[in-house]
C-alpha cells in the first residue's frame, strides 16, 4: 500500500516496480478524520477503469474487491 502521492498513477508505478500485479492494484482515497465511517474509504481513481478485468467505471465495482480493500486499509492504517 502507497499513500500520499500525488497520483493514484504515481502510486502505482512505485508498485508496479516493487513487483506488484496490475491486477491487484486498486486506486482510493482516504479520509481519516471519518474513520469507522462508510466515508472513510472512498474508492475513485482513473487507475480502476480496467473493462479487462470488468471494471468498466471509476470505482471499485466488485462488492467482494471492496470488502477485501477496506480489510487491508483497517489493518494498515491507524488515523
């Protein structure tokens, strides 16, 4: 997990060059001072638009891709 750069893209290059999969890499945004809220996590970047993978949308559209997501953010991040 990468936070704080400018671009979800930015982010995602320093992944793709430690080694992660394309596919496994999702865009969001955080907002700490709503943590334990549903608006804590919102899950909006350009780098989602993949219809390979059926995301055809901005978001995260799988409810099953969210849910694993929102499990790592919560164990990662303490605000």
């Amino acid at each position: 997990m990468v936070i704080a750069g400018e671009l979800h893209a930015d982010e995602e290059a320093l992944l793709l060059d430690d080694g992660s999969t394309q596919a496994s890499l999702w865009g969001i945004n955080l907002y700490p001072a709503e943590h334990g809220t549903r608006g804590w996590i919102e899950f909006d970047s350009m780098i989602n638009v993949r219809p390979r993978q059926g995301n055809r949308t901005r978001s995260v559209d799988d409810p099953e891709i969210r849910q694993r997501i929102t499990t790592i953010v919560d164990r990662l991040v303490t605000p």
